[in-house]
C-alpha cells in the first residue's frame, strides 16, 4: 500500500491566541515496503504527522491518500484506515490494559470481529514476531520487563495486520540491551512481512542501521529526504536544525575537511572501520 | 480536543483585586453568596449588579471571562426557571394548560432564581480568575487552620489540592493518549447502548489508574528526597500577610451588607416586591 | 574528603509473584556486597543495563532505601540512623527519570520553594534561595511559569533546581535524560557539568549513556548487584567485549578504535570522543 501525502497543513487551535501551525504544506510519497526513517526534535511537527496516516487526527488543509484514496472522503471507512495503518505511540506499554498478555494483543483483533481461530492465529504470530515465547501468554503485562512490555503493545498493533507500521521512538527509555531486542523485531517484521515501516526517532544510531530512507522534519515542513548516506553526509546542516548525525560521522567529516581522502556516506561502525584501515593501511 | 478543558481559570493581570490576600477573597466571596440568599427585590440585585461591575472593572478581567462560567451551567438555569414558572402557585394567573399554571409570581421567582444563580457563578469566577490556584490552597489551608484542633486535617486538604491541580493538565495529555492508542487498536467509544459504551471505557480506564498509581508512587518518592515530612516545622515562601487594601475591601463589604439590609428593610416598610 | 563511602553494601528483598500454585516468595539480592568511595567535588557515572541494581544504589544514597547488610554513609553520616535522615537528604539531593513525577507545585518558583519550606528555612531566605537556584539551571524568566507547559529538559532543570536550593553537597541523577530528546539532553548535561565544575557539587549520575559517561571523572559498571568494573573512562571503556557482556554500549569511537587495533592497527585504545579519534588518525597519518 502506499501513502500519498498533498499540500497537508495542520494548525492547532486554529484562530485563538493559541493557534500553532504543526504542519505546513508537506508532500510526501512512501512506497509498499519501504523501511523510513522519520527524524526531527520535539515540535517538528512529526507526532502530528504521523496521527494524520492513520486518521486520528484530521488536516485543516489538504490530503492523505492510501492507494490513491483520500482517507477522509469516506468517515465510515476510518475505522478500516486505523486497522491498514498501524500507529505504536509512543511509550506504548502505557496503553496495556488486560490481565494476560495473550488477552491484550487479542484486543485488536477482537475489536474488527474476527473469528476466533483468526485471532489466535494472529495473536501467536504477532507474540512471535517480537520474539516472545508461549510461556509469556498467560502472564500478567505488568509483571514483564519494560522492553518486554513495550513488545507486548507493539505486539497488539501487529495483530491488526497492518500494511503499514508507524513506530513513534519505540527505543525511548530503554536501556541497550531492550533497544536491540526491539529494533531487532522490528527487522525482523519488515524482512518477513515486508510490511511499511514509519520509524520516528531520536537516536540517529538506530535509524542509520535500519531505514531505507530518511525524512527530516523541521518546524512542520521537510527540511531533508533521502537514503542515510546522503542525509548523514550533511552533518553540518543537521547540526544546524539541533539534530545531529552518528558520532562516526563527525569523525569521517572532520577528517575530510582536513583534507583526507574518505568516502563521504560512513555512518555505522563496520564502514568506519573499513574506511579508516584502508586509509591508514592502505599507503603504508 | 480534550484538553482544551481549562481547569484553574487563573486570569493574569496585574489589579487590586489580584493583589488582594486569597483568604479575604475566600471570606468575602463566601459572604457574597450568603447575601445572594438575603436578597429579594430587584432593587436589590440591581443594587449587587452595580457593585458587582466595579469590581470586575477593578479586576481587568474582561467581562467575556467572567461570563464563560454561565455557559456550561446553562441547562440549569433554564431547568430552574422552566420549575420557577411552572410550578409555582400565585394570585395573578396568566395562562393555564393542564396542569401547568403560569403567574405573574412565577415569572417573577423565576427571574430572580436566575439572576442569583447568574451572580452567584460571576462571583465566584472572579474569585477563581483573580487568585492562582495556589493561592487559593494557601488561603484554604490558613483558614481550616482553627479547625485543626477538632481534627481537620487542614495542611493535608491544601496539599492534596495542589497535587491534584498539578497534575490534572497531565492526566488528561495522557487520557488523550491513551483513548488515541486504543483507538488505533480499533476501539469504538462512541456506539453501542450504554451498557456497551461502559465496557467500551474500560481500555482507558485501566492504564490511567495503573499510571496515576506510578505516578503517585514516584512523587511521593520525590517529595520524601526533598524532605517533606508533613507541615511539622514547615516554613513557606509566601506569607500571607494582610495589607491595607485588604482592610480597606473588608470595610466595602461592610458598607455592601448594611446597604443590604437597608434596602430590606425599605422594601419591608414600603411593601415593595420590585 | 570523601562524600560517600560503601563499605559491604547489600541490599536483599523479598518478590511474591503470584502462580496459580499460590504465592511465591524468592529473595532477590539487588546489591551484593558493594564497596566504593566518591570523593567529595568529584563527577562519577554509574552504569549497568536495567535491572543491574544501579537505581537501588541510587536510594540509598537518599536514604529512600536503607542496607541490609554492610554500611553506607554520606557527607559522613550513616545511613542506617534513622535519626539522621533528613540531615542525609539535605546533604544529598535527588533528581529522578521522570521529569513529570518529580514537581509538586503549579508554579515553577513554588515547585522550587518546596524543599527549602519542608527544611524549616526561614521565608525570607526562601525567596533568594530559589532565584539562585533559578539562574544556576538559566531558567529564571520561567520562575512564574506553569511546570505543565514547559518542555522535559526544562522540567529536568526545574527538577534540579529545587534541589540545589537545598544547599546540597552532592546531587543523585537517576537516569536524568532516559526521557528527554536530544536537546533536552544536553541542556540538562550541559547543567549537571556546570554544577560540577563550578559550584563544585559532587555528582552521582546514574545512566546508560555512554557519551554522558564518558565526561565523568569516574565510572562504576554494576551487573546483577555487584561492581563488576571500576576506574576512569579512559580505562573502563576500552574493555568493549566486557561491557557488551554487561549489556552495556561503547561509544562508536572507542568501538571502531577498538576494532581497528584488532585488525593490526596500533591505534591507542582509550578513544572517547570524535576529537581524540581525529587526532589519532591524523598522528598515525603523519607519522606513516
């Protein structure tokens, strides 16, 4: 499924002294299957954009087309649009509610009124995406760890079989070791499902290993699109919008501008290490 | 939007009646509204709407603030008129249908219920419009004071009032929250019968209790770091000290009441029922 | 001098989960045996994954949470006297994760003023008590503001700020920015190394993250309760096959560093930041 989005404008508290424009005039097109990372600081307007995918929220301007359709043409099929577009807020474990986690990934299929083998069927794969054992199933959410809770939630939005996936910083407060266990599945689901994948977050580290391709946001309008390569090659204009790049990508820089001959597009570790043997070793 | 509910409806600008001390605001508005009970001719409530508007001009508060409070208790006004005109039995009959007897009494009960009802919310709103809400804790905490003594827990009422308005703004950032997550996982809260719209609150309610009582919890944990041990030699920023202005209102609401009374008493002398 | 010392440190509870073969008790040893010193004016990190006991360490050193076993004392005092508890908190501030859960009041100034009110100061040191606290975090034109309107970093600084108007000596962060986006997080980094640097405060910081731990003078890595590392970033860090074992990250520097001196590069191990891995390239450069 891809997502058109035309000229979306979105103003908060439209004519009070409160009004705040989040969105302006942002197009954007995302195609089936790709993987994209959404970046920009607290304000850029992309907690907005994303409510708009899935309609829980309306634009004062403009549209959101899936597959060529305008999401708000039809207000009975919002319902459909929030079950094809799956939104994973932010800290989603807060929304956990059941006394099992079995119960709790099955609220979602239960709301579209499937038959009860279709939601088993769905509930245990959606626990096995996020890698979590049947031993699990009947325990209570709250008596799991936080990055097991966290994919507990995200679990229960997978459930939906959502085409498109929109995760808002599912790493936040979690420590190394439940960060890599979550961006973990989260590969894993786009790799098996093939699904589309909207990942907004902070940490440039985890997008630059997983994301196709990047959108920065700034003050409600696109200020980059492109694959991690070109956009983390920008660091200085990134630095400017009070973003930054992966740290390797500051070394790779620096030691451009002082004139060493290094590909520009070094973002992860392994190439860093690559770049700089070969720089070092490869005059000796 | 939910939360564009404004709760603690503080107006800030700079005027007497702001910088007057919360506990006679409490005690004057208190007294107001018991005057509002004592009052029964329209000279009389022409009399309080005259006082009325010189203190909201004092104030700086535009009117329109001071008037939004009457919108939401509209149905009630209405509903007590609507009992006020129909209910009441009189001499002067105007219309009869039924049951239902309109007289000229009725009419005039009716108005007058509404109009207390009206001054009673407007004074109220200038209480709340002027004083912060801390204020208003402060004031409330140093006028339970006396009562301590036969056991009103007056330092533990204020503390809990400020919690509770400190975090009103974020439990319903997170209400919305949470009703937009389930929302995402496909709830429905706005169909099926009301037994059904019940059931449907349940998704909501559940994680709001489970964080209200982590949040709780970590405050508490926070307030226990930073000392707090009750108001056992506890000291406070802001002392309440009364200034001339304050004696000086205390004085104008003197002259309000026995302006009252005199009115009353004219009313009673001359059989005046305007 | 020095402003807190573990001497045997363990601290044991006891966990009810609920089966369906009834209740079950286990005691669970969330601190082992710990023994360390902090200097007093000195900026140590403390790191472990979730759950390795790091924030349990954290509360005792606010006597929130008091030793099984072993001894604690802070600014000299033990913390197993019940009598001296408010003398250790005053002594020893806390700031927590949640930048929500940790203000009182609906006004800045008067969120501020609560620490100071509940030690008795008297009121008319109050007031300039939470002025400097104000401008000791930058953020004095907000003292009439609504805690509720402000962003997390500047909650976190309000958060601090009502400490340091206790006078403390030393300050706990527990995870101070685990919530915060990228300029809230150096906003309030920013501010911990101000405290430390120039007012001198001892700070505990409690994290996860390594580009914060590396600015701190001393590094203690906890795992399942007990100190399984010890010493200064330039020592802790290099041992990246160690810490990865711990569930803990390197910084990509000292990671690539690390991986280049496996591949036969002589490159000095003890890279943390970008500049020191720029000037290490550009030595081995010149020196080729």
């Amino acid at each position: 499924m891809s997502i058109k989005i035309n000229h979306l404008t979105h103003i908060y508290n439209a004519d009070t002294i409160f009004e705040k424009t989040a969105l302006n005039d942002v197009n954007i097109e995302i195609q089936k299957g790709e993987f994209i990372g959404l970046i920009g600081h607290t304000g850029s307007g992309k907690s907005t954009l994303i409510q708009h995918l899935n309609g829980t929220i309306s634009p004062t301007s403009g549209e959101i087309l899936l597959d060529g359709e305008n999401i708000h043409k039809d207000k009975t099929k919002l319902k459909e649009v929030r079950q094809r577009v799956g939104l994973a807020f932010q800290y989603p474990e807060h929304q956990l509610f059941e006394m099992t986690v079995y119960k709790d990934v099955a609220f979602g299929p239960t709301n579209m009124k499937l038959t009860e083998q279709e939601i088993d069927k769905r509930v245990k794969e959606a626990l096995q995406t996020v890698g979590l054992s049947e031993t699990v199933y009947d325990k209570s959410p709250f008596e799991l760890s936080g990055g097991q809770k966290r994919r507990v939630a995200i679990a229960g939005v997978l459930a939906m079989n959502p085409e498109i996936l929109i995760l808002d910083e599912p790493t936040a407060g979690l420590d190394p070791k439940g960060r890599d266990e979550i961006l973990y599945a989260i590969k894993q689901l786009h790799k098996q499902r093939g699904i589309t994948i909207i990942l907004v977050s902070h940490s440039m580290e985890d997008v630059a290993k997983l994301a196709d391709r990047l959108i920065v946001m700034e003050k409600g309008h696109i200020a980059m699109t492109g694959t991690p390569k070109e956009v983390f090659a920008r660091v200085r204009e990134l630095e400017k919008i009070g973003l930054a790049a992966p740290q390797i990508s500051y070394v790779i820089t620096e030691l451009k501008e002082k004139g060493y001959n290094l590909p520009e597009d070094i973002y992860t570790v392994e190439e860093a290490v690559k770049a700089l043997y070969t720089l070092l070793k490869g005059e000796e | 939007m939910i939360r564009d509910i404004t709760i603690g409806q503080y107006y800030p600008v700079n005027s007497p009646i702001h910088n007057m001390d919360a506990r006679v605001k409490l005690i004057i508005t208190f007294l107001f509204i018991l005057t509002l009970f004592f009052i029964n001719t329209f000279l009389g409530y022409v009399f309080v709407i005259l006082c009325m508007s010189a203190v909201i001009k004092t104030s700086k508060v535009p009117l329109k603030f001071m008037l939004k409070g009457i919108k939401g208790i509209l149905i009630i006004i209405l509903f007590t008129a609507f009992i006020n005109v129909f209910m009441t039995r009189g001499e002067h009959i105007l219309f009869e249908w039924g049951i239902f007897t309109v007289t000229i009494e009725g009419i005039l009960i009716a108005i007058k219920m509404c109009i207390r009802i009206v001054l009673l919310v407007v004074g109220s709103s200038i209480l709340t419009l002027t004083t912060t809400p801390i204020q208003l804790t402060d004031g409330i905490e140093y006028i339970l004071r006396p009562f301590k003594k036969i056991g009103v827990p007056a330092h533990e009422i204020a503390m809990m009032m400020t919690i509770a308005l400190r975090f009103i703004p974020t439990l319903l950032d997170e209400t919305d929250k949470i009703m937009k997550a389930q929302q995402a996982r496909g709830a429905d809260f706005d169909s099926g019968n009301l037994f059904q719209r019940a059931k449907s609150l349940i998704p909501i309610l559940v994680p709001l209790f489970i964080s209200s009582f982590r949040r709780a919890d970590e405050l508490a944990m926070a307030m226990e770091a930073r000392c707090y041990h009750g108001d056992e030699n506890r000291t406070r920023m802001n002392v309440m000290v009364l200034k001339s202005s304050d004696y000086k209102a205390v004085v104008i609401l003197a002259i309000y009441c026995i302006a009252l009374i005199i009115l009353r008493f004219l009313a009673a002398r001359f059989s005046f029922i305007w | 001098m020095e402003m807190i010392k573990a001497e045997n440190l363990s601290y044991e509870y006891i966990k009810v989960t609920e089966t369906e073969k009834g209740t079950k008790e286990e005691k669970i040893l969330a601190l082992n045996h710990v023994n360390l010193s902090i200097e007093q004016g000195s900026f140590v990190a403390v790191l472990g994954h979730n759950g390795s006991g790091k924030s349990t360490f954290a509360k005792h050193i606010n006597a929130l949470v008091r030793p099984t076993e072993g001894v604690l004392w802070v600014n000299g005092y033990d913390t197993q006297n019940e009598e001296l508890i408010w003398d250790i908190r005053q002594s020893a501030g806390m700031v927590f994760q949640n930048p929500d859960n940790q203000l009182v009041a609906t006004v800045v100034e008067e969120d501020i003023a609560f620490g100071p009110e509940n030690m008795g100061v008297p009121s008319e040191q109050i007031r300039k008590r939470v002025e400097d606290a104000l401008n000791a975090v930058g953020m004095l034109e907000y003292k009439q503001h609504s805690p509720a309107k402000l962003s997390g970093g500047q909650k976190q600084r309000i958060a601090i700020a009502g400490v340091l108007a206790m006078k403390p000596k030393c300050i706990v962060f527990d995870e101070p920015t685990a919530m915060l986006d990228p300029v809230g997080r150096k906003d309030v980094m920013n501010t911990i190394l101000q405290l430390n640097k120039e007012e001198g405060m001892t700070i505990v910081l409690i994290t996860h993250y390594m580009d914060e731990a590396v600015k701190a003078e001393k590094v203690f890595v906890i795992d399942d309760g007990n100190m399984v590392l010890e010493g200064t970033p330039k020592e802790v860090f290099p041992q990246v096959e160690t810490l990865k074992s711990y569930g803990l990250d390197v910084p990509q520097v000292t990671e690539t560093a690390y991986e280049l001196k496996k591949m036969g590069i002589s490159i000095s191990q003890d890279i943390l930041t970008v500049e020191e891995m720029v000037g290490a390239i550009c030595q081995l450069k010149s020196t080729i």
